[in-house]
C-alpha cells in the first residue's frame, strides 16, 4: 500500500547497522539509549507545552473569548513563558512536611507516563519497546500514578491535599478496572496484547468499525474512564479548585506544581494514544469499503499525521466533556463506576466473547 | 474619545534599578528572557473581597478576556500564584489574614491594589472605625489603581504598567555576589 | 425488570442531557467569528467610552486657563469621603474689595468613588466627570491632584 | 500571629477522626471573605460555624456622620450585586418620612432599573454558582450576557456597578435617549440565551444529581430563621415584597410570585431562573409606558428628616432588604440599621449543610447566592 | 530493543524531574519569614494537625476492587486465547462471570456500593 512508504523502520535499521558496523555493541546501545531519551525528553517537553496551550485556546473558543494572544503570534509562545516562570519561581517546602515523601511525589508522577509513552507506536517503525503484553503493561504501570498523587496528597500534611489525595484513590482505583476491562474487550476481539500486532491488525478496517457494537460501548466506556483516570474535566474531584482550593497539590509551587501539571497533560496524551491504537486504528488511514479512489488519496497522508490526527480527535472530546460538565460529587463518580459502567463492561465482554465465537464481526 | 493620548499611554516612567557591576551582556540577556517570561504570565491568587472583585471577574470573563495576557490561569492556592489583586477594603479583622496569604506566596510576587479601598480606604477612609487605610499598610503594593471600581480597561492597563514594571527587574543580583 | 428498563433509561436520558450540553458549548466553539472580546490595548484608538462615564472629576479651563469655580466649597461638603478639599486665599481686586478666590482644588482620585455628587453639587458647573480610566500607577502620591490648573483664574461673570 | 490564633481556639473539644477545615477566607467558593468554620469526619460535614468580620466596615455607624444622599451613596457598597435596590430603598425611605411624592416618571424608572438589576445580579449567580459546581463554561456565559446589562447602566448613570442612581427625590440623570432601544434589544437577545442556560446546567443529568434533594431548607424553618428572598421562596414561603408591601411602579403591574416547594439546592436554583423570565416580563410591561415628566422633584439643598423613625423595605436579588433609620431631625440620622438579607440566609447554613458531603455544602452555599459585604457590611 | 530499555526511559523521567528541581531550588530568589512555611488553610492557622485517622468512606469499595482486579488479571490471558479456546472457553468464563456478577449484586443490594 501507498502509506508502507512513510515506514520508518529502514531508517532505524540502517542506523542500527551502521552503528553496529562501527562501534562496538555496548556503545551502540549507549548511543541510541542516548538518542530516543533525548528525543522522547523534547518530545514530550514540546508536546505537553503545546497541550497547555492547546487546552488555553480551545477552552476560550468555548467559552467565547480568544484565549492567550499577546505573547508571540496568536499566544503560541505563551506556555514557554509560564515554563520559565514556574522554573524561575521559589520552591516551598513547608516545615511540617514529610519531606522525602513530598519530593518524591513529582517523581513518581512522572516516571509513570514516561514508562507509559514508551510503548505507544506512533508511526510505522516509530515505535521504541514492543512487547508481546502491551496492553498488559499500560493498565499495569499507569496504576502506579495514584501513588504518586497519594503521596503528595499525604506528605503535604494539609487538610485539602489530604481529601483531595484521598478522593483521587478511590477515584482511580475504581476507574482502573473500566479502562482494564474495555481493553479487555478489545483484546478478544485481537487475540493478542502486542500493540503493534494490534495495530497491524486493523488494516482491513479499525476495530470500532470492525467491532461494531460491543467496540463502540468500549470506546465509550474507554473515553469516560480515561478522563477520569487522568483526573480531569468532569472527575477533577482531587485538585476540585471550589471544593478544595488546589487539592492534592496545594502544597507544590513552581517547577514542582508544574510536574503535576505536565504530568495531567502527559495522562492525557496516553489515554488519547490507546484509544487511537486500540479503537481507532492507530496510524492506519481511514478507509471506506471499496472506494479505491478515496482510499488511496488517505493513503497518501503519513501514519504519522493519522496518529496524531486520531489523537487530537479524542484530547478535544475530553476537553470538550471538562468545559461543558459540573463536576461529579465523590459517591457519584463511584455509582458511575460500580453501578453503571462496570455492570455495563461485565455484559460487554461477554457481548464480545459471543460475537467473536460466532464470527459476527467484520 | 476620553482616553489618555499614545504618549502618555506608552510612558514608562517607572524608577530604573541599577545595571549590574561591570555590564555584564549576558546576565542583562537572561534577566531580559526571565522578565519577559514573568511579566507575561502572571497568575492571580482567587481572592476578592468587595465590588472590585466582580469587575476582576468581568476582566477575566469573555468581554474583556484577562487570558490574552496569560494571566487567566487564577490558582486558588498562594503557592502557586503570583500576584494578589487586592480587590476591596481590607479590615482589621483580615488584614492578618491578608498578610499570612502574601507570605504564603512563592517569591517573586506582585501586588495589585484594585480600587479606592485598596488604594486608600476610599469611602471609608475618614469615618469607618474597622477599615485599613489602604492595604500598603498590610502588604507592599506594586501598582495602585484608583476607581470605585475601575472599569476592567482600567485593570487591564494595571497590569500592563505591572508588565513594565516587572521588566526593569534584576534577578542575578544575589548569585552575582556569592 | 421494571427495574432494569429502569435502569437503561436512565442511562439514555442521561446521556441525552449531557449531549444536549455538549451541544450548547459546541455551538459557540464553531463560531469563532462571534466571539465578544475586546482586546484593550490594541482597541484604543477606537475606543469610546459612554458619555456619561464618570472616570474622574477634571475641571476645565478654557483657552485663556480660566475656570469657572468660585471656591464655594459645596463640592467638598457634598463629598461622602472627603476626596476634594478647597484651599482659598484671599486676594485685593481692582476695585480695593478684599476677595476670596480659589488657590487649589485638591482632588484625592486614590480615594474617589465617583458618585457625581460634587458635580450635582456645584452650583456654576465647574468641576464635570472626566473620561480618563488609564490611571493605574506605582505610586499613590499620584492620584492627589490639584484641578485648577497654575497661573488659572476664574472665567467673568460667575456669580459669587 | 499567635495571638491571632488563640481567640478562635474551639471551646469544646475536636473529636480523635474529626477535622477541622477552614473554608474562607480566601476561598473561590465563598465568594468574598466569609470563614466557614467546618467539622468533616471523612468527607462528612458535621458542624458549619460561619464567622463573619472579615469585610465589616461599619457602614451603619458612618451613617451617622454623613447626610442622606451620602448615605445613598455608600449602600451601593453593601450588596454591590444589587446596588440600585439598595439605594432605591433608602431613597424611599427619606421620601416617606419627608412625605415627598416623586413623578410617575421616576417610579416606573426605578422599577425597570430594580428588575435589570436583579437580571444582573441573577445572571452572577448563575455563573459563579456553575463555577462552584465545576461547570466553568458557564461562568463565562453568564458574565458575557451581564456585559449587556451593565452596558446599559452605563450609558445612562455612568457607572457599571456602584450606580448611586436614585436620589432622594428622584434620579441621579435622565434616562439615556437609547435607553428604551437598548433594553429591549437586550431583552431579545436574553430572551433567546436563557434557555441555553437550562440546557447547559439545568437540565444536565450531573447537576440534577447534585443539586435535587441537597440541603432542604422546609418552610417552618424558612420563616424561623426570616429566610427570604428566592432561598426563602424556594421553600413555600411567600416573602415577595414587591408583591405584599408593592413600592415604585410594582402596583401598576402584573407579575407572578415563583414559589417553590422542595426546598432544595435544585428549587432554589429554579425559583431563580424563573425569576429572570418574571423579571423580563415586568420590563417589558414597563418599558413603552415611561410616562414624560420630571425625572426628579426639587429637594432642599441640604435634606433634614422629621423626628422619628423611619423603615422601608424594597425586595433586592437576595431577599428583603430593609432601611430602618431613626431620626432626631438633624441632617445626619441619629441611627441607621440595614436589614440585609444574606445575614439571615446565611445562617441556616449549618442547619442544612449538616450532614451532607463538602462538596454540598458549596453547592448550597451556591445556590444560596451570598454577598459577603451584604452579610456583614 | 528490548524491555531493558525501560530503565533509559526511568533515567530520562528521573533526570527532568531532578535536574529541574535542582535547577528551582538553587536559581529562583527565595526570601524568608515564617508564615511562608506553614500549611495553607485559607489565610487563616490550621487548627489540629492533618494526619489524623481519616474515615474513608470507601474501604468496602477496596476490597471490592481487589476482587474485580484479581478478576481482570485472570481474564487478560483468557481473552489473548479466547479464539483458539472456543466453545469450552467461553463456558468457563461465563461461570466465572456468572459468580461474579452474583457477587457484584449481592453487594450492591447489601449497599455496599455506597458512600459511607
């Protein structure tokens, strides 16, 4: 197909080769150790910058206005500014803090999505670990964030960091299993957890198409629980700012403050990831039956530009729910949870199951 | 059109701090990337107490959009905010409170008094038995803008005077003398 | 059962509310063209304020620097917060009379709530509101003013 | 500071899984400066104790030195939200207790002010109230529609929240010769976004749940605690006082009194919403009919009451709102004392919020629309 | 590459967030005075510490949690398999649903699934 061209797994590989050739083992995987960490490092350093500043702009269309507009042309430089701001601004760390635990927290905040991202395959190619229990492996590590906003939540040793902590636990614990179990039921209908595999998988067509029914209550379900595992838009009960003045961060200033920010940004680029791999085809074009014409001018468009394309589709629904919604109290966001979409994701891989046993999907 | 003439509007006449020991260029670049970096993205600390509050809540509403500063981003927590835009008298009775919220502030920090009762105690300047005449007497102030309330052009051109004002900043002063 | 049809409906409704939301918010994202801001510095030059604006209180002067105000000191009574305060001196006219006239009209615009009432006040219409917003500054000993302007007088044939 | 401190220290004691949080005086959803003193268990709350002092300023004892238009003047200071009702309501007060009669003219001005007025102060609340709800969108729907209103304010008096419009006697200016023009292009223009609103809050399935059943305020209690205004109407309890004791042009018009029956966070919001189509209605009833004449009567220059007490109540957005003003015929009143609504409103905080999560009780504190100056003045 | 490289990407996370606070802790002005360094309640002095026992009003959840986690770690591998598995499978995990599920109702008539 006309898109393979765009694969950018001959240019890894002659790198690979020539470095191989060169030097000796230990120093090529130094040297390219050394390569993707300073890629993905300005990778998400740019992306998460212009997230925020996407996020600006987009929630002042909504709400009528025109958002940043005077620093650089249209604002575009308006999140550099407040970066180098929130370096150049002092870090409190209150006495009556637990102090490793409380310096520990952005750490462990970001580590996550940064082990997270690692296994997102953006374009052919461009993809730097692939293992054979993807899937797996993003419910599992993305678990461990709650920890870090526990941990600042506690360590602050502030009343409204420890409620907002407290409500972010049981919030994304129970979330969790939404995002587990509608992967899940997308993974029946893969066979397999390898995210490429799974990519590869949807060149015929995506698998909210080719899942039809049970796919699309996933997706729904994905899209819900993922905007309330990333604590946003209408679940933003643990940094809830009328309740709770700042939350679970209300202790953090400057750079610190900024880790959570980037790291909400960050969550946010990852759930949008898997729904794009697992749901939407990943960086597959969109194509429709047999129209041979239209299918081949979507070929033409680079993976890569599908990926985030695909991305950006559902970062503007999730933004879409924040600038719209009244925020949930805590007990509804667990009847959500328990009553509602958990009854719902038993009764949809069992939905599933029975249409992949009876070859009903496409 | 009773509005300031361009001249007047573009005067900086703010006091101009000394330059440092010896010129150093690179030193005047990086504090010319942080001030600009600071003056364009000041956050606001939530926190009104009277009628100014509700017109620095037309500021940030649709109308007159604070957010084309960068300034929209109002943090609920002094940690991580600012500025405090000292929207109402300031009593006896809060005036410690004000002073604990200030304090609070990651540093460098900046102060706006809005309206006649910040700035001076305004209409309860001579007979009100509670109020502070003026929250300067709490709080250093770094731009006073008079009005009861100011209309929000007049706060949007208090934080464009807070913008030059941050501009003539020196911040290596004190690495320079370790 | 009537439970569990309960149950779905609720679901449907429910979401049916939040779309219809989701509808309202999206309706004004795709009209980026009716947006209501004003952008403020750059909007100067075609900026105008109401007529009746009160922004502060100016005295004007005609060309010759005379103003009308007699020093009568009603304005200063009429203020609630003792914003204006008349210093007046007392002169010897042409004609031998002893004479009080105004030698400043000190106007406190740091503690002005612009109430018109001084402009009510006034019995020859000296002082009127003034449009000027642009007032914000570093240092409030900026807002005392005086309104007669150096070297003013008062215009002829202003009652006393 | 530690002085400070230990004049709030809590008689009795702090239960071992009892917390106690400070919500205010810096706080986004206290609107203002009011401290909320509050005992959780979990998220629980148990106990609300208000304390109130933050903003007080003495308005009622600088009354006493200051002559009856300057104490018009200052009540735009008190509830800023609904400053004309506030002056309208001294300025009555003075023209009874002078016996002056002031021109159909002003009257029916008054009143279409009164009502924009409280379109103004309704439409803050909504959006600050959806801001408190965590529905920030609104907030700014709410405060672009407001810029209308206060457009309006302004071409005619010249200020945009502190009016100082009506004068004992009459008002401040003449209105603007677009006035007529301008407020029924608004109103179209309202008539056609109020329903936006529902759509986006009241009718969404999430604020249904948060608001319905939250914080029932029944009607015993309402008028035990003198609740009024659309907190006390939300309750059964028929407080209006346009309605009972009409002022201004209020007799010459035909409106409803929105009464409510639950009690709860989601009546009161209601009640609201359908005050602001009430309150378009009595606009449009007013606004083709301004008679001609004077916009005010010749007062003396300086205003001397007659020996006596004086009270007049007008209806403002948030209750009824009171002047009680004892004179001993002097140009200062001997004494002055507001009735203001949000004091007794806020009160029944802790009768309500008892109980409920903390995330009710700034929904209830949201719905209960307060304005902290108006509180405590 | 294989999944050694998890450290590098632990390494790139760990330096960003260190050398960035390092950087915010040396560089930034930093003025003293005690209120700075006490816990924020709203301007006003905290009253009683914030690391009292704290009632969750969630602990049923918890262990309801666990369950359905353990649950969801069972069923990953079932669903890899799923096709090849076929009718017998399929059976299988419906009995296991079926005694979740059960489970699940019996905790929500029991009101477990409530916020206490």
């Amino acid at each position: 197909m006309a898109f393979e061209k765009y694969d950018f797994t001959p240019i890894t590989q002659s790198i690979h080769q020539a470095l191989i050739e060169n030097v000796s083992p230990l120093l090529t995987t130094i040297i390219e150790w050394t390569i993707i960490g300073v890629l993905y490092l300005l990778f998400i350093a740019v992306f998460g910058l212009f997230l925020v500043y996407a996020e600006r702009k987009v929630c002042a269309a909504f709400q009528q206005r025109l958002g940043p507009m005077r620093v650089g042309p249209w604002g575009l430089l308006q999140t550099i500014a407040d970066f180098i701001k929130l370096l150049m601004k002092e870090l409190i760390t209150p006495k009556s803090v637990d102090k490793f635990l409380y310096n520990l927290a952005p750490f462990i905040v970001i580590i996550v999505p940064f082990l997270t991202i690692s296994v997102i395959p953006f374009a052919p190619g461009l993809q730097s670990l692939d293992f054979d229990i993807g899937i797996f492996f993003v419910t599992a590590v993305s678990s461990v964030g709650v920890i870090g906003v526990l941990l600042a939540g506690w360590a602050s040793n502030n009343k409204y960091s420890l409620i907002g902590g407290m409500r972010s636990g049981a919030q994304i614990v129970s979330y969790e299993l939404s995002v587990g179990m509608s992967l899940i039921t997308m993974v029946i209908l893969a066979g397999t957890m390898q995210v490429s595999e799974i990519v590869e998988l949807q060149r015929g067509g995506w698998f909210l198409f080719k899942g039809h029914i049970p796919a699309l209550i996933a997706f729904t379900v994905f899209v819900i629980a993922g905007t309330a595992e990333t604590n946003r838009g209408p679940f933003d009960l643990a940094e809830a700012e009328s309740e709770l003045t700042a939350g679970f961060h209300t202790e953090y200033s400057g750079i610190k403050f900024a880790f959570f920010f980037l790291a909400e940004y960050i969550n946010l680029f990852i759930v949008a990831a898997m729904a794009t791999i697992v749901f939407l085809g990943g960086w597959m074009p969109f194509h429709f039956g047999d129209w041979a014409a239209f299918n081949n001018v979507m070929d033409f468009i680079p993976g890569l530009v599908w990926f985030f394309l695909k991305v950006f589709g559902i970062i503007f629904l999730i933004m879409w729910f924040k600038w719209t919604f009244p925020r949930l109290r805590i007990d509804q966001i667990l009847t959500l949870e328990w009553k509602y979409l958990l009854p719902i994701n038993l009764f949809n891989i069992l939905l599933m199951a029975t249409m992949v046993l009876l070859g009903w999907h496409w | 059109m009773g509005i300031t003439s361009k001249k007047e509007f573009e005067k900086n006449d703010f006091p101009v701090l000394d330059s440092y020991e010896g010129g150093s260029i690179i030193l005047t670049q990086l504090d010319a990337l942080v001030n600009w970096a600071r003056s364009n993205s000041v956050w606001p600390l939530t926190f009104g107490t009277r009628c100014c509050a509700i017109e620095f809540m037309a500021v940030g509403a649709s109308r007159h959009d604070m957010a084309r500063f960068g300034y929209e981003v109002a943090r609920a927590t002094p940690r991580q905010a600012d500025m405090i835009i000292i929207s109402g008298s300031i009593n006896y009775k809060m005036a410690p409170v004000l002073k604990r919220l200030y304090d609070q502030i990651a540093d460098p920090k900046y102060v706006i008094a809005m309206g006649a009762c910040a700035v001076s105690g305004g209409p309860f300047y001579y007979n009100s038995y509670s109020i502070v005449k003026g929250a300067d007497h709490v709080i250093p102030v770094d731009i006073y803008v008079p009005g009861c309330p100011p209309r929000p052009e007049a706060l949007l051109y208090a934080f464009l005077q807070l913008q030059k004002k941050i501009k003539r900043e020196k911040n290596f002063k004190k690495q320079l003398k370790k | 059962m009537k439970s569990f049809f309960n149950y779905i409906a609720e679901i449907f409704s429910g979401v049916w509310t939040l779309l219809t939301g989701m509808k309202v918010t999206a309706k004004y994202f795709f009209t980026p063209w009716k947006n209501v801001t004003q952008q403020y510095p750059e909007n100067r030059d075609t900026l105008v304020m109401y007529d009746r604006f009160r922004g502060e209180v100016i005295m004007p002067h005609n060309e010759n620097n005379e103003h009308k105000c007699t020093g009568c000191g009603l304005c200063e009574n009429a203020c609630p917060n003792g914003s204006i305060e008349i210093i007046s001196k007392s002169i010897v006219n042409e004609e031998g009379k002893k004479k009080r006239i105004i030698d400043q009209h000190i106007y406190h615009l740091g503690m002005c709530t612009f109430c018109n009432l001084c402009v009510r006040a006034c019995p020859s219409d000296a002082i009127v509101m003034g449009q000027k917003f642009e007032h914000a500054h570093w240092d409030r000993s900026t807002f005392t003013k005086v309104l007669n302007q150096p070297g003013s007088k008062i215009m002829e044939g202003i009652k006393e | 500071m530690a002085e400070f401190s230990e004049k709030y220290i809590i008689t009795d004691e702090i239960k071992a899984d009892e917390y106690l949080v400070n919500i205010g005086p810096q706080h986004p959803s206290t609107h203002g400066v009011l401290r909320l003193l509050t005992r959780l268990e979990g998220e629980i709350v148990h106990n609300v104790e208000p304390h109130i002092g933050y903003i007080h300023s003495g308005i009622e004892k600088m009354t006493e030195a200051l002559s009856y238009p300057q104490i018009v003047h200052l009540t735009d200071r008190m509830d800023y939200l609904s400053a004309h009702m506030n002056n309208e309501a001294v300025c009555l007060c003075v023209e009874n207790a002078l016996q002056v009669e002031v021109p159909e003219r002003v009257k029916y001005i008054r009143t279409i002010f009164d009502e924009l007025q409280r379109l103004a102060s309704h439409q803050l609340w909504w959006c600050a109230s959806g801001m408190d709800l965590g529905a920030l969108t609104a907030f700014f729907y709410g405060l672009r529609d407001r810029e209308d209103i206060l457009d309006i304010f302004e071409e005619t008096c010249g200020a945009r929240l502190t009016l100082n419009y009506s004068v004992p006697g009459g008002v401040m200016f003449d209105i603007h010769p677009n006035f007529q023009k301008s407020v029924k292009a608004f109103i179209t223009k309202f008539r056609k976004k109020l329903p936006e609103y529902d759509k986006l809050l009241t009718d969404n399935i999430i604020f249904q749940n948060r608001t319905k059943g939250v914080g029932v305020l029944s009607k015993e209690d309402a008028i035990a605690f003198g609740v009024t205004g659309p907190t006390g109407r939300a309750s059964g309890f028929s407080c209006d006082v346009r309605k009972h004791h009409p002022y201004s042009a209020y007799p010459y018009i035909k409106f409803d009194e929105k009464l409510g029956t639950d009690g709860d966070s989601f009546m009161r919001w209601k009640v609201r919403m359908d005050e602001m189509w009430e309150s378009m209605n009595i606009i449009e009833q007013l606004i083709d009919n301004i008679p001609e004449g004077d916009f005010a009567v010749k007062m003396k220059g300086v205003i001397k009451l007659p020996e006596g007490e004086f009270y007049q109540r007008v209806e403002s957005a948030r209750g009824e709102f009171g002047v009680y003003i004892v004179s001993d015929g002097k140009k200062n009143p001997y004494r002055v004392k507001f009735r203001s609504p949000g004091f007794s409103n806020l009160f029944t905080i802790n009768h309500i919020a008892k109980g409920w999560k903390i995330a009710d009780l700034v929904a209830i504190m949201a719905t209960f629309d307060l304005v902290i100056p108006d509180i405590d003045r | 590459m294989d999944s050694s490289a998890l450290v590098l990407f632990f390494i790139v996370a760990v330096v960003l967030v260190g050398g960035a606070m390092l950087f915010s802790s040396f560089v930034p002005p930093t003025s003293y005075n005690p209120a700075k360094f006490e816990p924020y309640e709203c301007g006003i002095e905290t009253i009683g510490g914030s690391w009292l026992q704290y009632t969750v009003g969630y602990y049923l959840f918890a262990i309801i949690f666990l369950i359905f986690d353990v649950e969801t770690v069972f069923v990953f591998p079932w669903a890899v398999v799923m096709k090849h598995a076929g009718m017998t499978g399929y059976v299988e995990i419906l009995i296991f649903f079926f005694i979740l599920g059960l489970g699940l109702l019996y905790g929500w008539k029991k009101h477990a699934l409530k916020w206490e």
